[in-house]
C-alpha cells in the first residue's frame, strides 16, 4: 500500500469513527485498527490527533461557502424562486452517507466550546452564508423580487431555516424538506 493511499484510508477511517462515535471518543488506535495498521504509522502522516482533526476540518469544509451553492450571477428575476430552492435544498444531505458529514459538523460544533481554533472558523462559515444570503437578498430587490426592508432579517430567515433543516434532520426528524424551504424562500420574496 503507498503512503497516499495509506493516508487516504487514515481520512476515511477518521471520519467514519468521528460521525459514529464523536471526535472525543474516537482514539488513534481505533483509527489504525480500522485501516489495518499499528497506531505509530498514523505518526507518519499525522504528528497528533489534534493534527488529523484540524486536516479533516479543513477538508471537509473547504467547499461549504455560499459560493459553492449559490452564483447570484446565475440569479434572474425569471429563475430566482427556483434556483433559491433548488440550490439551498443541495446544501442538506441526500443521502444516507451524507448524514456522516453532518454529524462530524455537529462534532465540530460540540469542539467550539472546548477549542477556540475552530469556533473562528465556524464562526467565518456562517458569516460567509449570512453575507451571501444577504447579497443575494439585495440582488433580489434590484430584479424586483425581494422588498429592500429587512434584508438582513431576511437573510437570517434563509441561513437559519437551512442550519434547522439540516440539524432535524440529523436528529431522526424527517421533515419534507423542500416544502419547508420552499415556504421560507416564499416568505422573503415579494407575493405576487
């Protein structure tokens, strides 16, 4: 087995055991027994555990900005009700493995309290998706389909109703998650 294969799988395993059993409870060994290999060749890839968390960290976020959902240069007044629903319903999980990358967010989530090198880099995620949300909104009340009153409030609405959906969600509810946020996308437009 080569050292990026030997790697990849040490990625794989982490982040498998951090969605089953937390980031806490999840040990070096575990992950070596879980790829096969003694728990010193880890030490090869990963100087610690904290090293390989902050690596899955950065990894499994690296993609998760508003950019990567939503291009407002895509945004017309003819397509903006659709493609807000369509793309904001392609940041929650489809499928059941996708449920893994929630769950190692809300271990993340838990780490905030206890670890102030990731509380500012969630903190940065969520004031990317309320900043975009925000442009987004404005851009609506220059095609005339979103009131310029409250944009802000708006813009909350939108990034707290797809941070629930994902956490019910996470939880065991099975909500209909493209009504629920179709409602919430109407609920900023302009009726008409």
């Amino acid at each position: 087995m080569s050292n990026n294969q030997t790697h990849q799988q040490i990625l794989e395993a982490a982040f498998k055991l951090f969605a089953e059993h937390g980031i806490d409870k999840t040990s070096l060994a575990m992950i070596a027994a879980e790829v096969g290999i003694t728990k010193p060749a880890i030490y090869y890839h990963f100087s610690s555990k904290e090293a390989l968390i902050a690596f899955i960290f950065e990894e499994t976020f690296r993609d998760y900005t508003f950019s990567h959902y939503f291009k407002l240069d895509e945004f017309t007044k003819e397509n903006f009700q659709s493609l807000l629903i369509e793309n904001g319903l392609k940041m929650l999980p489809q499928e059941e493995e996708e449920y893994s990358v929630l769950r190692v967010l809300n271990e993340f989530l838990l780490a905030v309290s206890r670890q102030d090198v990731y509380r500012q880099r969630l903190y940065d995620i969520e004031e990317d998706f309320l900043l975009g949300f925000t442009a987004l909104m404005e851009k609506g009340v220059e095609l005339g389909v979103v009131a310029p009153e409250k944009i802000s409030a708006k813009a909350y609405v939108l990034a707290l109703v797809i941070d629930n959906l994902s956490n019910f969600m996470l939880m065991g509810f099975k909500p209909d998650v493209r009504e629920v946020w179709a409602e919430a996308v109407a609920g900023v437009l302009i009726r008409g």
